[in-house]
C-alpha cells in the first residue's frame, strides 16, 4: 500500500507540473526545496512532509484530499499511467468553450476507434 501511495503521488505531482508547463526547478523554487527533491517526489522515492504536500496543492489549485487519493490500476503501465494523468490535469483546467470542443473530439474519436 505505501508503493502504491508514492507511485499515486508521483503521478499526480508530475502531472500537476507538466501541465503548468513548470520545470522540475521551478517547482522546487515555489516548494523551497531542490530540484533533486522534486525528482525524487516524482519517481516516487520520497514522500512529501504535510507542509510540502499544502504547498504544492496551494501552487498547483488542488484539494489535499485529490492528491492522496489513492487511484492505481496496477494493469496498467507507469506511462499509460502518467498520459492519463496528463490529461486529466489539462482538462480539469480546461475553460468551458474548450472543454465542449474537447468533448465533441473525443465522441467523434470513440465513434470511429472504439
């Protein structure tokens, strides 16, 4: 189970981080930490202290609660996991003019590949 929390974790800081378009420096910079400790929060080797993780939700407009929750479907492969997770952080931050566009692609995507 704890694996399994810093992997969740992992991915959704990654995630949160690529999709504001933030370097792993950058992070640090807001978190007041290294680069290094980044890194490591998103290979899942170390797990952020509670100041860190409000942080880090502060910076990236998430609730603490989003970022623990553990969400794995171990079938699935590291970077399936981390595209997904992607795209969950953009479309989450997606206005509502884009989101609607986004859904009308997806449904004609699905129509024709599924």
């Amino acid at each position: 189970m704890k694996d399994d929390f810093k992997k969740s974790l992992a991915l959704k800081v990654k995630a949160l981080r690529e999709s504001s378009s933030l370097t792993q420096e950058e992070l640090a910079d807001k978190c007041d930490v290294s680069w290094r400790t980044i890194s490591n929060l998103e290979r899942g080797l170390v797990v952020p202290d509670l100041y860190m993780l409000v942080k880090i939700s502060r910076i990236f407009n998430v609730k603490i609660d989003d970022m623990l929750s553990l969400e794995l479907d171990e079938t699935k492969s590291r970077s399936r996991l981390e595209r997904e997770q992607f795209l969950i952080e953009k479309i989450k931050h997606a206005n509502d003019k884009l989101l609607d566009y986004l859904l009308d692609q997806l449904i004609l995507l699905f129509k024709y590949f599924n």
